[in-house]
C-alpha cells in the first residue's frame, strides 16, 4: 500500500507552516489590541486552525470532483408584469 503512494511535496508544509505562523501572530496582535474576543479574532483563528490541518495533513495529492445537476428546463418569461398585493402604510394606520 505504502508503495502506490505520491511523493508529498513539502513546499506546500513550508506554506502551512507560514500561514500558521501568519494567523496566530495575527491572533496575538488582535488579543493585545482588544482585549476580548471579537469577530475578528474568530476568524484568524478558525484559519489558523485550517492551516494547521493541512500542514499536519499528509495528503499529497488533491481529487478534483465534477457534478453536473440537471435541471428542469427554463420557466417561460412573464408576458405582463403583475401587481403587488400590498397596501400602503399610511393607509393602514388611519
């Protein structure tokens, strides 16, 4: 099993790894700046956790996929515009 294996090219753990490092000083410098958790802060760390994956991953190659779903065929366009249903707010509070 191990023989039909890829070779794992190890430039792309030289760009996890420095992403990682990129998103948790960017997780430093927002801790220090704010103090608390923000919405900011999440997302540079569900990133670094992304990175961090990867760069553990030993996955050398990627499987592209293709799905082709049907759809029914196109719906007629419209030969008269119709009217909305509402009636004004003015009218209603009186």
């Amino acid at each position: 099993m191990s023989e039909n294996k890829p070779t794992i090219d190890t430039s792309w753990e030289l760009k996890w790894r420095r992403t990682l490092r990129k998103k948790l000083l960017n997780c430093l410098v927002l801790m220090e700046n704010h103090g608390k958790p923000t919405q900011d802060l999440m997302y540079e760390l569900r990133q670094a956790k992304e990175a961090l994956t990867y760069w553990n991953s030993d996955f050398a190659d990627w499987v592209k996929h293709e799905m082709v779903i049907q759809t029914n065929p196109p719906v007629q366009p419209q030969e008269k515009i119709q009217q909305p249903n509402v009636s004004n707010v003015d009218e209603l509070t009186q």
